[in-house]
C-alpha cells in the first residue's frame, strides 16, 4: 500500500495500556479501511504496571521513528500511544511531552506544536502545554493567542467540526475576566487586544468567564472551540465529559499527529481491563484528516 495511506501506531510504555488499546482497536471492525497500519514498538518482555528503563528507551525510539517517518513521507500519519513522561525523563531529561518532542523533531521551537483535544462534545485548545501555571501564564501573549486561534479554526475546518453561526471562545484567565483589574489585569491586557484583532479579520470569538464558557459550549453548543490559556484550564473540564472518547491532536506542525486522551493506567495494565475507544477515535481522526489534506 502506497505510503499516503500508511499510519505508523506507536505502542507508548510497554509497562502501559498502551499494547492493550493498540490491539483491540486494530481488531475492531469500526478501524478506517483502506489503510495500512504499522505498529512501532516492543511490548516482549515487558511487565504489566511496572516501569524500566527498558520499556522507556522503546517507547522514545518508537515515536522517534514514526516522527521520523512521517517527515520523510513513509507514514501519512501516526498515532501515538500513551507514554510516562517521568521515566522518559530519566533517560531523556529534557523530555517534557510528545507534543514538545514532535516539536522539536520537526526542527521547529516547542510552542509550535499547539495541544488540541476534541470529541464531538468539545473541542479545546491549549496556549501553553506541558509547564507550570507560573510559567504558564508568562508565555501568554497576544501574538499566542492570535496564532491558537487561527490554527484551531483551521483545524475545525479541515476536519468539518464547525457549525454555522458558532463562533470560538476564550476562556478568561481570571474569575470574572479579572473584575476590572481587581483579581489581575491579564484579561483586558493580554486577552483583549487579541480578541478584538482576530474579530477585525473576521475570526468570530469571544472572551467568556471560564466558569461558564464550558456549560455553553458542551450544553449549548454555543462554541465550535474553547481556547485555554493553560493546560488544566482545559483538560479538566474536556476529560469531565470526554475521557473515554476524546482525541489528542498535535496542531502547527507539517505532520499528523493524534494520541488518545488517556496516560499509561499502570494500576490496570495486563489485566484486560483498559477501554480502547479513546484510541480508536485517534485513529479515525488521523485517517479522517489524511483524506482531507
């Protein structure tokens, strides 16, 4: 089968559910057809919830040679399985996500990569991805704002998850968008001048509280995509309503990336236990948006 149609699967930490939730959605019957599929890494050997080195190095060679072979054209895209970022770090100590890694595996700087989740219920995108709220809120600026934006809405576009007449949203930093200036001024410093140029070129978005922007967007269907200013911002509310079924995707960069939403499960790995829609959603949506490119 011709490499456009090829999508490398990296297994993630053999210690994990990743081998698990590989192989039952590579057995179900709603798996994209028309595909070839490649799974890259080693689970031999490997036991179930308890990590090694071993089982790290595997998990960092596998999304090394499926980043790797999705920029020399060998894969249309890859799906990556779960990995644990503390044991890669031992062995890689400037690891901090594979959203970061397919960064800078692209040549590019870490906030290239945008962390977008999405599941029919929400999607959400994030301005930082894997820091401290601290640094978190340092990295935010206008120009970040502006760019998460535009690359969320062109996402939302290639993969036909915009409805006419919903707009985006951001989800205020502060409570209460900071009250005027009484529980911060990032809101109107930061947040403003960014939604009022994306308006002005015609990129629909508001500035909501974060305590309401997501009962509008999951309850009403107010808001195609919620843009966060930080990783738990996000996260916690998309995993309240889409855990097992949501899909990461990497946006920003010239290749296809999608994980499931989920981490390795270690207190459940081996036992048959692990649900792999989550994983099969990942692969779908690869499969959607090579068809679409």
């Amino acid at each position: 089968m011709p490499s456009q149609h090829t999508i490398a699967i990296t297994l993630g930490d053999p210690a994990g559910i990743g081998p698990e939730v590989v192989a039952k959605t590579l057995r179900d019957r709603r798996l994209p057809k028309g595909f070839r599929y490649e799974v890259l890494g080693e689970s031999r050997g490997a036991n179930p919830g308890k990590l090694t080195r071993t089982g790290a190095r595997a998990a960092l060679k596998a999304l090394a040679e499926a980043a790797e072979g999705c920029r020399t054209g060998k894969y249309a895209a890859m799906v990556t399985g779960p990995v644990h970022k503390e044991a890669l770090a031992q062995i890689q100590p400037d690891f901090v996500g594979q959203t970061e890694f397919l960064a800078r595996a692209c040549g590019l700087p870490d906030d290239t990569a945008v962390m977008c989740l999405t599941d029919p219920k929400l999607t959400i995108a994030l301005c930082s991805n894997h820091c401290s709220l601290k640094d978190a809120i340092k990295r935010l600026t206008p120009k970040r704002i502006i760019n998460v934006a535009k690359i969320t809405r062109e996402f939302l576009q290639r993969s036909g998850r915009t409805r006419p007449g919903r707009a985006l949203a951001f989800a205020g930093v502060n409570p209460h968008l900071g009250e005027a200036g009484l529980f911060g001024d990032e809101d109107f410093r930061l947040v403003a001048p960014a939604i009022i140029k994306l308006n002005r070129e015609g990129i629909a978005i508001a500035h909501a509280p974060a305590d309401t922007v997501f009962h509008y967007a999951v309850n009403k269907r107010a808001f195609d995509a919620v843009i966060c200013a930080y990783h738990d911002q996000g996260l916690i509310p998309f995993k309240l309503v889409a855990f097992e079924t949501g899909v990461n995707v990497t946006l920003g960069l010239p290749i296809i990336r999608t994980s499931p939403d989920h981490g390795t499960a270690l207190e459940i790995a081996g036992k048959n236990k692990a649900d792999h829609r989550s994983m099969l959603a990942a692969v779908q949506l690869a499969a959607k948006l090579v068809l679409k490119r």
